[in-house]
C-alpha cells in the first residue's frame, strides 16, 4: 500500500495544503519521502493527517479519541474548523488477493450460524481514495463496504489470532508471517511511542529505580518481550527459524551499528528476601558494544531512538505498508542518520516510507526529487 497524494485542509496549521508523493523526475510514487523543514513547520502535523485517516480505515483506531501521537490534542481538533482530509491510495494486486483470502478465511472460521450477516468479500480496486471530513470517513465516492474492507487485511489477521486462542486448528491455515502479506499503516513520533508517563505510588509521586527492580520507561518497555524472545529462542531446535524473532532483530541493528549484538538475559543480583519473581525484574536483557555489554536502559540515545523503529517491525511483521517516522534523524549524529536514511528499503519489503527532518544531511540522502521542503525558517545541519 502507498499514498499517491494527500490533501488537507483545516488540520492544525494548514489550510489547503496539497502534496504529491511522487518522484518529480519519474512521475512515480516514491517509496521513501522527505518531508523536509525547521522546527515548527508542520513536518509533524503532515505525519498525523496522513496517519489519522489510514487508522480509521485500517480499523488500528475505532475513534479520533484513540489516536495516539504525542501532541496531537483530540480535544483540539475542531480548533480551526472542520478538518478535511484527502488521502489517493494504491493497492497491489497482491495486496488486494491476500486481503481477500484472509478475510474469506475470517468469515469461515466463525461456525456456520454465527457468521457475520454483512460480510462481504473486499474489492478489487487498485486506487482508491480515503476522505475524512471532521469525524466521517468514507472510502470512495460510493463508500461501498467492499471498497471500505479492502483496508482491513490486517483487522482480518487480528481477529483470526483471537479466534486461534479458542480454536488451535486455525494455526493450520494462517500463521503470524502471514501479517507480513498484508497492508497496512505504522507510525513513529518524536518520542518513538514511548512517551508513557512513568508509575505513581500512592502519594501521586514518580516510584524511584529501587535496588532490586529496573526501569521500566522509555525501551525499557520492551525487557519482558525481549527476554521472551530469549527464552523461546533459547529452546528452538532451528536457529534459523523464522520466528526466532531476536536473530531478526538483531540483523536488524547491525544494518546500523555494525558492531552491536544481542547477547540476552543476564540474572539481576537480588536483595535476599526480595519476594519478587517476575521475569522483567530478575533479568537485566543485554546487548554488546564489541567490548562491553549493557543492558537495555543504559542504550545510548541514538540506539534508544531505532530500537523501537526495529522491534515494532519484527513484532508487527510490517512489510506492504505505509511507515512514518518523525525526524528520522533523532539523536544520531549525521553520518549514523545518513546511513539509517540509506537502508530504510532494506529494512522491510514493499513499504512506503514517508520521514521528516530538518537536516540537510538526511536531504542528500534522498534527494530533491522525493522531497517537499516547508517554507519559513532557516534549515540547518
């Protein structure tokens, strides 16, 4: 899936903002695109008017009240007007068949008197256009549900993972990787998802690292996932099964930093009559500079800032989809933003990328030709 065009209008700073997403040389839509301007033109807001029509239709949010990006403000959506937006859509031919195979599959598995009475199979339409006006999204000029469900691959793939829960023999016909086949709409922000406020204790205060347990903010997050993947892939006969997620993963970060691994848990040093057993808290999860290991929360800022672009792409199995990553160029220093900006094709198959920045660096990387440059301000390395 990739967005051709977009429109907006009344969407926070802008009004009547018209892009195309294609290369201005080959008149093709580009699969990695620079929005390119200083602080405070909108990169931001051109991520979110993007991404808040495609979670709609994508059915990853059900209401404008669950979209989640740090500053964007529900209760400030009307503030200028009644937002519009405009988004032209394509879909491959593989992408419209899988969707179709998974859905028809979705509606079998439900025992015969239970199916959903208005399902019907998701079209084959390879353009189409998405418009939100205000709270109303339709896709089309007819809205058809056919039209509508051909967002709704991965919905479809979501639901059969429920259903496998109370009928294994669904894992016969469908498996994880199948997500991988499927369209669909990621974004990351200026905080890469993990702006979560930390714990209060009962004063209303911030729990302090106590002695014997370890962050649990920031891509401290993922420790539980992660040594999960450990302990799976420690008993994988296969080590080079293809759900052993963490060899993925580190793959993954070493297209960054070269000289990185993932060398695993490590047991955390208790106070005796600690009567906490829980996994993420007896185990530090570590990774290797080549010298020296460290355990997640003491990654550096820049390696804080791919981490969760990486996990999510393993643990989502993204590939055909839209990615949106605001200032791609996060805390690493230009040679590192330059190289990250370089291999995001490689990163997974068949994706859109549609990044921000304010450096000129991350600019020569791409090119002019796949990049729109906001006015004002002066831009800078």
């Amino acid at each position: 899936m990739k967005i051709e065009s977009i429109f907006i209008d009344k969407f926070k700073r802008f009004d009547e903002l018209f892009i195309s997403f294609e290369n201005k040389s080959l008149g093709e839509v580009s699969d990695r695109f620079l929005i390119l301007g200083d602080n405070g033109t909108g990169k931001t807001t051109i991520l979110q008017a993007i991404a808040l029509p495609l979670a709609l239709a994508t059915k990853t949010i059900s209401e404008l009240n669950e979209f989640s990006w740090s500053g964007f403000l529900a209760s400030r959506y009307y503030q200028w007007g009644i937002p519009s937006l405009e988004l032209e859509v394509s879909l491959s031919s593989q992408e419209i068949e899988t969707t179709q195979e998974i859905a028809q599959f979705w509606y079998d598995s439900f025992p015969a008197k239970f199916r959903p009475p208005n399902f019907v199979l998701p079209g084959n339409s390879r353009q189409l256009k998405i418009s939100l006006y205000g709270e109303y999204w339709r896709v089309g000029e007819d809205n058809s549900l056919e039209e509508r469900s051909q967002f709704l691959g991965r919905y479809y793939a979501r639901q059969l993972v429920k259903i496998a829960r109370q009928d294994p023999s669904i894992w016969q016909h469908f498996s994880l990787s199948d997500f991988a086949r499927l369209p669909g709409v990621f974004w990351f922000d200026q905080f890469r998802n993990l702006s979560s406020p930390p714990k209060l204790n009962d004063r209303g205060l911030a729990e302090p690292n106590a002695e014997n347990s370890l962050p649990k903010t920031g891509v401290s997050q993922y420790r539980e996932y992660l040594l999960n993947w450990f302990e799976r892939q420690s008993n994988q006969a296969e080590p080079d099964h293809p759900q052993n997620y963490l060899t993925v993963l580190e793959k993954l970060y070493q297209t960054i930093f070269t000289s990185r691994s993932i060398q695993g848990a490590e047991p955390l040093r208790r106070a005796e009559n600690s009567g906490n057993d829980s996994r993420e808290d007896q185990n530090f999860f570590l990774f290797s500079d080549g010298n020296k290991n460290y355990d997640i929360a003491e990654m550096s800022a820049g390696e804080q800032s791919v981490l969760p672009i990486f996990y999510t792409m393993v643990r989502q199995h993204i590939a055909n989809s839209i990615v949106l990553i605001d200032e791609v160029d996060l805390n690493l220093h230009p040679p590192l933003a330059q190289t990250l900006t370089s291999q995001l094709l490689k990163l997974c198959n068949n994706c859109q990328f549609i990044i921000t920045t304010h450096s000129d660096a991350v600019n020569d990387i791409v090119g002019e030709d796949d990049t729109y440059r906001l006015p004002g301000g002066s831009l800078c390395l």
